[in-house]
C-alpha cells in the first residue's frame, strides 16, 4: 500500500541520515587523520635526521589507529540500535496482530443482525492500519466481517493471522546479511515488502556494508603500509618494522574429527597480517600437521605446532588420520588495529639504498633509478 511504501522510505531515510552525519568528513574524521598521516611521513621524508617530525608521525600513527577504532565502534553502535529497533517493531507487530486475533473472535461470536457492531469494526481497521505501517500485508475479510492476513502485497503470501489463530514473527540477525524473519515453526521470510521494517532491514544492511568495507579499507591499508615500512631503513640504519596490525583468526573444527582438539594461537602483531585464511589436516603417515592455504599449497607442516610467521598454532591433542580444522579471519578489523611503533627512531622512512651527488660535480646531467625485476636466466 501506499501507507507501507511511505513509511520505509521513511525509515530508511532517517537511518541514512544518522549513518551519513556519523561517517561525512569533520574534525578529527578518518579520512582527515589518514590525510594527515601521510603527511606526517612526508616530513620525516623531507627530513629524516630530525626527531622532531618522527615525534609527531609516531604521535599521528596512534591517533590514526585510534580514528579507525572510533569509526567502527560508531558503526556497530548504530548496528545495534537499528537491530533493537527492529527487534521493538517486531515485537509490536506481534502484538497487533494478537489484538486483531481477538477482535476476530469478537466478530464471529457477535449478532451482526442488521447492524454491525461499528465499533469492533474501527478497532479492526485501526489494526490493520497500525501493522501496515511496519509491513505490508493482504487481507481477505470474511461474512462476519473478520480478517484474514497474509504478509506481502500476494495472497498466496505467509499467513500471519488466520482467525483467531496468530502466527508469530521472529526476527534472525546475522552479521553481514542483515535480518531474515522466522513466521511461526518453519516457515522463513528472506524479506518484508515495504513498511517502517523494510526501511530498517535495508538501513542495516547498508550499514553492515559498510562495515565490511571499512574493514577491506583497514586490511589493505594495514598490509600495504607494513609492506612499505619494512623495505625501508630507520633511524639507526635498520630494516624496518611492520607499524600496524588489525588481523585475528577464528578457529573451527571439523564436524567428522575423532575428538575435540586442544588448539592454541600464538599471535605475531604485524606479521600476522600477512597470514591467509588456512586449512589444517593431520597425516597419520608422516605423524604431522599440514598447513594448506585455499589454494591448496602446503604451507608448513609441524608434529604438534605449525609456525606460520605470523602465527604459531600449537595442537595439543593426539590426532587421528583425516583430523582437520580451518583458521579464518575474523571480522572487524577495523575496532582492533593497533599502531606498533614505540619509538620516533623506529620509523624507516630511508630507502635501502641513499644515492649523494659528489660536491665536485660540475655537469648538469640527472640520475634516474628504476626498480628492476630480476628474471632467472
């Protein structure tokens, strides 16, 4: 209906409005503190025997990690009251449809006669009217002027009141695909048809979109930065370190494994991040674990503990043949990147290789240098 249509764009509307003040460039924002931190490299760049520029950068890089916290913690914040809010209006039409059960019952047991009972029959529309407002539904009015309903603009939609029997509406949350509805024992509603629930359902999927986006901002900007970092040379002419770190991994094990198995993660801050997702399978021929990535090429192999770099994983329970478990990244990168560095010093923003002009020179030519890719002959 025309009422369902209004109220989700209405709902979607203003969850927008909520995300796009929480997210648009201000003081202090994310994309102000990135903007800023690449300056703060530029200076030390500029000049990379003073302290001064690499006091500041250090001091950048930890309120860029904080800036990438904030933001995700905002997000999830607003995904949890989208979520409860949505939870409230399931409740709610839970309940209307309960009080339109009722007055069912009510009309069927009434003597119409000649006059219907009027005010049941507000009290019927009134409902009606108040659950259209969050989802959309079809009715089918019967002799005694009682209603069937039915959820979607179809009616051969899921019935959610029949008579005086009501079906319930429950809502199932997941952390990257929204919200789907169970209606009653075993029937599942992927969607709503317009109303204020639809807004809200749409709202929090754009919201849980943009959580993983920032999460993909969080891991490439992690990775290529470490990258960078450790290819340069610090203060003291050493190789760098990685500066950031935001990976973790969960474990899961295989339903088909002879046992529970007693397993640990031994975590490398910034080396980690370069760990992919692995899949772990015991051999009882070799005694050993082997690490596959989801190619399928073996990465390492251990008795009881498999060393990865970035990430020991120590099994402590005795294996069977065909054992296995995957470790996966987790979500929500972003709510745990950590800058690394403790120390101005540490920041290697010298290249490998420092090239000087002699102070004897006297021409005018110019060196350029290019990376070569060394091919095996």
């Amino acid at each position: 209906s025309a009422e369902s249509r209004f109220q989700a764009a209405t709902e979607f509307s203003a969850a927008m409005e909520q995300l796009e003040n929480l997210i648009l460039p201000g003081e202090g924002d994310l994309a102000g503190q990135l903007s800023d931190f690449f300056t703060k490299m530029s200076d030390i760049a500029a000049t990379p025997g003073d302290l001064a520029p690499r006091a500041a950068a250090l001091e950048q890089g930890n309120s860029l990690a904080n800036a990438f916290n904030v933001t995700a913690q905002v997000l999830s914040d607003l995904e949890y009251q989208f979520a409860g809010t949505i939870d409230q209006e399931v409740d709610e039409v839970n309940r209307l449809i309960d009080s339109l059960g009722e007055v069912n019952g009510r009309l069927r047991s009434s003597n119409i006669g000649a006059a219907p009972p009027n005010a049941l029959l507000d009290e019927r529309d009134r409902l009606i009217n108040e659950i259209s407002q969050r989802v959309r539904i079809t009715t089918t009015f019967g002799p005694r002027y009682d209603v069937d309903v039915r959820l979607g603009s179809h009616e051969s939609g899921p019935q959610i009141l029949e008579g005086e029997t009501s079906y319930s509406l429950r809502p199932i949350h997941s952390e990257t695909d929204g919200v789907l509805y169970r209606l009653g024992a075993k029937t599942i509603v992927k969607s709503l048809e317009d109303g204020s629930m639809k807004g809200l359902s749409n709202a929090l999927l754009v919201l849980q979109g943009t959580q993983t986006q920032l999460d993909t901002l969080t891991n490439r900007f992690v990775s290529e930065i470490n990258a960078a970092h450790i290819s340069g040379i610090d203060f003291d002419g050493e190789l760098g370190r990685e500066m950031f770190t935001a990976r973790s991994f969960n474990l899961e094990q295989a339903k088909a494994n002879s046992q529970d198995l007693d397993i640990k993660i031994l975590e490398v801050p910034g080396k980690i991040d370069q760990v992919p997702n692995i899949n772990f399978r015991y051999s009882a021929a070799t005694a050993s674990w082997n690490a596959y990535d989801l190619n399928n090429k073996l990465m390492a192999s251990g008795r009881s503990q498999v060393d990865l770099g970035g990430v020991i994983v120590q099994i402590d329970t005795r294996a069977m043949d065909g054992d296995s478990f995957t470790m996966q990244a987790s979500s929500g990168e972003a709510s745990r990147m950590q800058f690394l560095l403790k120390n101005g010093r540490e920041i290697a923003a010298a290249s490998n290789y420092i090239v000087t002009p002699n102070s004897a020179n006297t021409g005018s030519s110019v060196l350029v240098a290019k990376p070569q890719e060394m091919k095996p002959l």
